[in-house]
C-alpha cells in the first residue's frame, strides 16, 4: 500500500457524506466552524465493523481522531493546499475514475461480462485469413474485398486446404509462417466482432466475413478447450548473476543438479527451498507461491513447466528461465475462477475492449430520453450548408463570420448550444480519419455524435447534483488528497531531508535499534552421519570447501551442501543445538540432517549504526514530528467540543 493510498482510506474510514450539513446540534467548532452531531454519528456507525483496534470504538478516542483529522484538513486549507494545480489535477482524475460507474449502463454490462465469462472458460485454437480493407474505404473497395473473402471461403469449403491458402492470400504477415494459425486464446485476446465469430463458430468450420477494423476474416475453427484454470506450486529458484558471468552461470547450474539429486535421493523439497532458494519471497515458506493461471506471470517457460505437471507434489527436472534456474513442486491445480472472482476483471477487460460501445450506445439512449432534445431545423439547415466536399481532405474552413450562427441549434435540459459551437465542433472533426460520405450524411453523422456529447458533458458535471453520495465520496476524496499533500509537506519530506534531527534521534533512542549477536559462519549439512563427520575431519584439516565437495560429493549423488555468511542468532539457517563459539563445533544432528558449523567470527550484541537501520529510524521519526505536530495544531486552532451534547451522543450510539 502507498502512503497516498494510506491517507485516502484514512479518510473514507474517518469520514462519510461530509457535504451534508445538518439541522443537528453542533458537537464542536474548529475556529468557529460547526461540525455537527448526525455526521458523526453516521459516520462512528458507518465504520463500526471495519474497525480492528477495539480502542477505536471507544467513542471518546473516536471522537479525538475525527476531530484530529478535521484539524488537518483545516491546516491544509489554511495553507492554501487545495489551489495546488498538481491537487486539482489529481483530484480531477479521481473524479474521472469515481464517475465511470454512473455513466454505463449496468444491464448491458452485466450481459457482457455474462458474454465474457461463459467465453473465459474456454479456449479456442483457430486459423484466420485477412484481406486488409480501410475504415474509410470507398464503398466499391470495400465491396471488392468482400467478394474476395467470400470466395477464399467458398474455396475452402469445396476442400481446399485452409493454411494453404492463407499462406498464399492472407495479408497478415504472421501467415506466411504460420499458415493462418493464431494458437489458443480465450476471451479478450482478439478485438471484439473477431471473437465473436471464434466463439460462435464450430469446431471444424469456416465463419462467415467478419469485419474488424483490420479489415475482413474468415475463421477456422480448429479445436475447442476447457480453460486451464490456475495452479499452486512451490519452487526453488537459483537467480542469474547481475553481471551475467559465465562462472557464475555455470556454478548455478552445478548447484540446481545437486540439489535436484538430494530430492531424488528422498530429501525434503521445503527444507531445500528454504536453505538454498534465493527468491527470498518464497523460501521462507518452502517456496510456496502464491497461484496463478495462464498469462499471469512474466515467464511463459514458467508457466509451460507449472501447467505439464499433473499429480500433486509431483517435482520437475531443473529448467531455466530468464530469471534463472527453478525446480518445481506441483501443489495443487485450481479450476479456473467463479464467475464472482472473475466479474472485476472481465468488468475492467470490457472497458478497454470494443464492446465497451454497446453500454456508451445504451447510455445515449437513456440520456436522449431523460434530456429531451429540442433542435432548430432552421439553424441545423444553416450549418449544413456551410460544409461542403473540401471536409474529406482536411481543407474546409469555417465560415468568415460567424455572425449568422450564434443562436441557438438545439436545447435540452437548461443548456443552450449555438450553431456556431457545432460548427467548432465539426472543424475539429474533419482530420479523423473515418468519414461518412456523402456530405448530407456527414453531418448528420457528426450531429448526432455531438448531441450526445453534449448530454454526456452535462451528466457528468451534474453528478453531484443527480447523486448525493458521489457528492459524499468526491469530498471524501477531496479532503484525503489535501490530507496526503499536507503530511508530505509537514512531515514525510522533513523526515528525510533533516539529517540533524534524523541523527539526533538516532543517538536519543540508540537502545531501540539493536544488532543480536552475529556470527560468521560456514554450515556444511548431509543426511548421512558418517559424511558429516567426513566433512567434519577434511575442515579442520584445512581443506576449502570445494575440495570437501569434490571429494565427498560425485556426479550422481550430492552428499554434502554448504552455506557460508553472517547470520543473528535465531536466524532460521542457523542450527539451533550447535554452541556458537569461535572454532570448528562437533557435528550436531537436528531433524535429518547432520550439520558441521565453523564459526569464524563472534560479533556481540549492540547498537546498530544510522545507516544500518536507517529505514526503521526515518518511520519512527516521522512519527515523533506527527505527534509534535498534532500538539501544535491544537494550540494553533480553536477547538471546542459540546460535552454535553457529545453525552447525549454516547448515550443514543449505546442505545
């Protein structure tokens, strides 16, 4: 979670329909302006299940965080924060996000995401051949490559070989290597008319023409799958050197086969994880990863490898990625989503996908019906006449002046909208490439694109107005944005520019950042007891660790595995029976393994330096200077609370 994200739910937790002023009593001012008692009450009764920390359904404490974060609020306003241009900005594509859910229409979205669902359980393997045709094409071209495509299939339907032709006519260039073949897709791959007619078609046939904006296809189907779903597994993961080097390389490839002999040999594929897996996000955990489906990670020979696996704790050879070398451990396989776990997805896939036109189509309606549209067919004629065949190159110009169309087109609602901002609209229109011909028709075409503009412009300015609790939640949104730029300003950017106060609060507090005892050690483990004690005897001879490997360890079995660095104590890695004294330590046996423990190094407990806990020092300063700094804001803000109202306000929350 980010800070910003931090601070705007902070707000939707301490705050709710804040535009609402109420004939209630006030419960207490802040420099004279009231915040009354239903708001309070709303919002304590709002939030009551989400709270965690019980202190914070004491009311009395509740009470103290929402008058502190009004306090904020009131700064950040005195400070003249809400005329940052980067504010409003920002706060203006909150809006933009927030109003999408009030400018579709929820029918047509839920049967698109029915649409899209029912096609994500699916995937279909299918060969397409493509003759390019522009948008604004004229019609006799566009009519030509229709009678071409009806042909190519006309072919194929007479038994010609599907990929044959492709590679011959189609005018995808993928063709001329894969025969027309697209592989397997599901829902969302292709655009919109061109997945449709996949999922419509059977398997084995041919589809009508389809028209794309790439021009016309036709579609064999060449095989029908269930979705794969997604899959658990567990890796151990040696990653690639920085610098690439070939030593390096090569050194984890000799150490993946090893370990994969240990599992062979019947070692525990957790405890391998967690002593040599460097994706340090999983070791811990036995490597365990958190489940994916198909396209979800960065990979595909990830994801290839995950999916071959069929039987649960089933264990791959050693594979590279571009990550590195894995070994993997089948977990467990997932049916693919339910329709609720997939819904938000598919719900955000449609929007950026061209069904998406359907629900823009389905809203116009609506608002056509709800702003009835009163046009002046004399003013329409005007206007048309001023447009003529200079449009399709881009060269027309408006009128000299504009004298003759400033009265009014059309009205709905209380708006009024003049022939000459129509006829703005329309210069700006003349470049897009897509255009209706002839002229007649053109503007007819961009009049009726620009009427519902219109009405969509309006709606949305009026959202407020039409829904009171967007109002409720664009000032929740609002005040935890200047909430965000006011801590950045006062507190977060301080904590990290003031060196001084940092080191001195460093050197105040010394006796909470503190190093355990560390020590330098070199562990070598085996399954074998006789093996360790091997490795026992060739280390205190002095023998490096390489040569212990070589001489114990051959090329089918991997008796011995070495770890080597600086650890705390009660590090998981460390052996806990061994005695942690400088030396060469006996051989201990702990669960199944043996180990050998050389301790080079015994570093005492003690303080750690700035920089080597500089991290947590900068989270607790921050947090000193926000509480010095809520203790100015009381002294600097009038604040005064109604306790007597505030009583009756406990008493009817009880009650």
């Amino acid at each position: 979670m980010t800070v910003k994200q931090f601070c705007l739910g902070f707000a939707f937790f301490v705050t709710a329909l804040l535009s609402a002023q109420s004939s209630e009593q006030v419960l207490f001012t802040i420099n004279d302006k009231p915040y009354y008692t239903d708001e309070f009450i709303r919002v304590y009764n709002k939030n009551l299940d989400l709270v965690k920390d019980e202190s914070q359904k004491d009311l009395d404490h509740y009470l103290e965080l929402f008058v502190g974060y009004k306090l904020k609020v009131t700064k950040a306003n005195a400070l003249g924060l809400q005329n940052n241009p980067q504010y409003q900005n920002e706060l203006k594509s909150y809006r933009t996000q927030l109003s999408k859910n009030y400018l579709t229409d929820s029918k047509v979205t839920k049967e698109l995401i029915d649409e899209g669902y029912a096609r994500s359980l699916k995937e279909v393997r299918a060969a397409h051949i493509l003759l390019t045709i522009d948008e604004n094409a004229k019609p006799e071209d566009t009519l030509a490559a229709y009678k071409s495509i009806i042909e190519l299939r006309n072919r194929v339907l007479k038994g010609e070989d599907f990929g044959q032709l492709a590679f011959q006519y189609s005018q995808d260039p993928s063709a001329k290597e894969n025969r027309g073949d697209l592989g397997y897709f599901s829902a969302f791959r292709m655009v919109y008319p061109f997945e449709t007619a996949a999922f419509t078609t059977s398997k084995g046939a041919v589809s009508q023409p389809v028209r794309t904006r790439f021009g016309y296809h036709i579609i064999e189907v060449k095989d029908i799958r269930d979705n794969r779903g997604d899959v658990t597994v567990a890796h151990i993961m040696l990653m690639n050197p920085t610098d690439d080097s070939p030593t390096e390389l090569e050194k984890n490839k000799t150490t993946i086969f090893e370990i994969y002999n240990k599992i062979q040999q019947g070692e525990s594929f957790e405890a391998l994880a967690k002593q040599f897996s460097q994706d340090k996000s999983s070791a811990s955990k036995g490597g365990l990863l958190n489940r994916f489906g198909s396209g979800q990670l960065s990979s595909e020979e990830f994801e290839t490898v995950a999916f071959s696996l069929q039987n649960t704790s089933e264990i791959s050879k050693p594979f590279q990625t571009q990550f590195g070398w894995h070994i993997m451990k089948l977990i467990e396989k997932h049916p693919v989503k339910t329709y609720e776990e997939a819904k938000p997805d598919i719900e955000t896939k449609i929007g950026r996908d061209e069904r998406s036109r359907k629900i823009t189509e389905s809203l116009n309606e609506k608002l056509r019906a709800k702003y009835p549209v009163k046009r002046s067919d004399a003013m329409f004629t005007k206007v048309k006449k001023t447009v003529n065949d200079s449009f399709y190159d881009s060269t027309w110009k408006l009128p000299e002046s504009m004298k003759d169309f400033t009265g009014s087109l059309f009205t709905f609602a209380n708006q009024n909208v003049s022939g000459e901002v129509f006829l703005n609209y329309l210069y700006s229109q003349q470049k897009n490439p897509v255009q209706v011909r002839p002229v007649a028709k053109l503007v007819d075409f961009h009049y009726s694109n620009f009427v519902d503009a219109e009405l969509n412009t309006y709606y949305n300015d009026n959202l407020e107005n039409e829904f009171p609790e967007f109002a409720a939640v664009m000032d929740e949104y609002r005040d935890g944005l200047l909430l965000f730029d006011l801590m950045e300003k006062e507190i977060w950017e301080k904590s990290k520019t003031d060196t001084l106060g940092l080191q001195a609060f460093h050197t105040e507090n010394a006796n909470k950042y503190l190093w355990k005892k560390r020590y330098d050690v070199l562990i070598i483990s085996s399954t074998k007891a006789d093996i360790a004690k091997k490795a026992h005897k060739l280390l205190k001879q002095g023998k490096s660790v390489e040569e212990i490997k070589k001489e114990l360890n051959t090329k089918d079995v991997v008796n011995v595995m070495t770890t080597a660095g600086i650890f705390e104590e009660d590090n998981a890695i460390l052996p806990k029976t061994v005695s942690y004294q400088k030396g060469l330590q006996p051989v201990v046996h702990e669960e199944n393994y043996f180990y050998v423990v050389q301790v080079n190094t015994v570093q005492e407990a003690g303080p750690k330096t700035l920089v080597e806990c500089k991290g947590r020092v900068i989270n607790d300063y921050q947090q000193y200077l926000e509480e010095n700094w809520f203790t100015n804001l009381k002294q600097e803000f009038n604040v005064t609370v109604n306790q007597s109202v505030f009583e009756s306000v406990k008493k009817q929350i009880k009650n």
